[in-house]
C-alpha cells in the first residue's frame, strides 16, 4: 500500500502557519382503474399509522465512544459516524482496532492551538501506515475547541492517514471553505472530547523540547497507552 509521510518541519509549518489553505427501475404507466379506486377508496387512518410506526422503528445511528488511555489520563472521543463515515472506519477499524495506536506517542504541541498524535513510538520512529483517506471536511462540522480532525499534508486533501490532532481552542480556519470558483478543503473534524479535556489541556501545559526532526515534543512523552472502544 501507499504510505504518505508527514515530515516533522511539516507539521511545524502546519502548526504554526494554522493549517493555511491556498485548499431497479419500474416502468411508468396508468393505473387499471379498479386498482385505482381501491386505493382512493381506503380511509386514511388505514394508511398513516402504519407508515409512522415504521418511521419509529427504524433504527437510529450509534456515534461510536472510544477512550484513549494515556500516560496523563483517559479521555473519551464520541466520533461521527454519519458525518465522517469514512474517517471513523479508518480510525476504528484501520488503526484502533488494530492495536497501532498503542504505545504511540502525543509529538508535537502547539500550545494555544493544537496536539498532535497518532503516528509516531516514544523511539520517535514512525509507525507504517495504511492507504490514505478521502478528506471528508465538507461535513458541516467545524474545528473547534475539543473537537478531533485528521493531519494532512497542506496542499493534498487526500493524504491524511493515522495521524490527528485535537483543537485547543477554536480553529474555524481550518474549516471547509465554499467558494465561487473553488472550494477550500478543510482538516477534517471526526469526533470530539467528552471526557478528559482536563487531560488534554494538562498535555498542552507541559514544557516541550526540540529533539531532531520535532520541534516541540512534549516533555516528559506522553504515550497513549490503549484504545478502548466503549459502544
């Protein structure tokens, strides 16, 4: 498979230039006449409540819970489903449930924006990744504070692969942009914080280092530990 490699003084210049973007068929015909007045004829109390009992019972879509364990704490995604199917199939079942997020590491803090996790050892050696996903930002849902979106390349909308990041604050410009000529890609936003944003703003407080490649890697590591999927 394609692995897309994020290089560390991208992720700085993603980081510290906020993500800028430049980026069957039945066949027609009249009804026989008996058929038709048969159905005109039936009251329409016949007819209604079976249509709403179906309505009810349809089954609803189930936002997935997953929690990150981690060397600071647990924290709690509720990721959609029904607006980043594709995003949330990649993280569960492409990476999670896999197990390649254990023992990975949170390497780079943007203190005031953003932390940045999902690809890397606490040897700093990148993990291989799975093909790259399709950017599915243009979901109506925005980048604000607590949410989770995925890491791309800034001039490829379809690089993103296992590495995300979590919005210190709000960031709508890393949103999708509708425009007259062209629209804008966003980072796509996939789930959001339920529990733990303590955690992750105790990340974000802690002092980073400069260690090759990674500009600021938190210190001491923080490692995520697990991923469990809870519903």
């Amino acid at each position: 498979m394609r692995q897309v490699r994020f290089s560390h003084s991208t992720i700085a210049t993603i980081a510290l230039t906020a993500l800028t973007f430049c980026t069957g068929c039945g066949k027609s015909g009249a009804r026989p006449a008996a058929a038709t007045s048969a159905v005109q004829s039936l009251p329409a109390t016949e007819v209604t409540p079976a249509i709403a009992t179906r309505r009810e019972d349809a089954p609803q879509p189930v936002d997935p819970l997953v929690v990150l364990h981690t060397t600071q704490g647990d924290i709690t995604l509720k990721l959609f489903a029904a607006k980043a199917p594709r995003t949330v199939e990649n993280f569960l079942r492409g990476y999670a449930e896999r197990g390649f997020y254990d023992q990975t590491i949170f390497h780079h803090v943007e203190q005031g924006r953003m932390l940045i996790a999902g690809g890397y050892t606490s040897e700093l050696a990148r993990k291989p990744t799975r093909a790259p996903i399709y950017n599915e930002s243009r979901n109506g849902l925005s980048n604000r504070r607590g949410t989770v979106a995925m890491i791309r390349e800034p001039e490829s909308p379809h690089s993103a692969t296992s590495e995300f990041f979590v919005n210190l604050t709000d960031n709508p410009e890393f949103d999708f942009k509708s425009a007259e000529e062209d629209d804008v890609p966003g980072y796509c936003v996939f789930g959001e914080i339920v529990s733990g944003l303590d955690v992750v703003d105790r990340i974000a407080r802690l002092p980073t280092a400069v260690n090759g490649e990674f500009p600021k890697l938190p210190s001491p590591t923080v490692s995520i530990v697990s991923v469990q999927r809870m519903q």
